[in-house]
C-alpha cells in the first residue's frame, strides 16, 4: 500500500509545531517585522499602507504555519496576500505580497490558534 507523501511529513511538522527546537534562542525579530513567541504574535495589529509589505520573523522555537484567517482557521480574503499558507520554521522569514486594497485583514497560524494579527491597510 502506497501512502502519500504528506502523511509521512505531517508527524514532523506537527513535532515542530508543538515541541521547541534545540538550539541557542533565536535572535528577535527586527521591528518593524512581526515576531512570533510560542503562541503569539508578538503584537496584536500592525498598519501599512497600500503597496508595502510585511515581514514576519519566526524567533521562536516552534513550526508556525500562517495565513489570512482567524482562530486557526484559514480563510482566504480577497485581495489578502497571505491567502497562500506559509510554514515557517525556527528563524525563517516570510515577506508577504504587497498589500494592494485598503482594508482590514487577519492573519492566524494554523496550529496555534490563539495566534491572530490584525493587518490595517490605509489608503
Ligand atoms: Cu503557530
């Protein structure tokens, strides 16, 4: 029986998500990039205006898996660039498309549901 290659990835992402990595601390995100802690963004909100971007710093020791949603649950937006999930492992960095439509927006990890941002695009 063959099984699909995701299902042999999946324990290890989930290990990464809920388990630390071994290792020196992570350097802490420059501002104005949006760090993450175990469980948490390590702010609430951040504003932009339209056409910038913004960057998230994984400084923590767990997997987060990120994206336009709320609670964990991912929801895609119109217009959201973070509509397409991004894994980020311990150090990784991920700068999202430019945020084209004035709006309000939410991002969350979708392993850690108490893990939500709220994205403010100004015109
Ligand atoms: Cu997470």
């Amino acid at each position: 029986m063959r099984v699909p290659r995701v299902l042999l990835a999946l324990p290890l992402i989930l290990a990464g998500a809920l388990l630390p990595a071994i290792g020196p601390e992570p350097a802490t995100a420059p501002a104005p990039a949006v760090g993450m802690a175990h469980l948490t963004f390590t702010r609430d909100t951040i504003t932009v205006r339209v056409g910038e971007t913004v960057t998230f710093v994984n400084d923590s020791r767990f997997v987060h898996i990120i994206g336009s949603g709320r609670d964990g649950v991912s929801s895609p937006h119109q217009g959201d660039p973070t509509n397409d999930l991004k894994m980020l492992e311990t150090k990784a960095t991920y700068i999202t498309g430019r945020w084209n439509y004035p709006g309000t927006y939410h991002v969350t990890c979708t392993v850690h549901p108490a893990m939500n941002i709220t994205v403010i695009v100004t015109p």
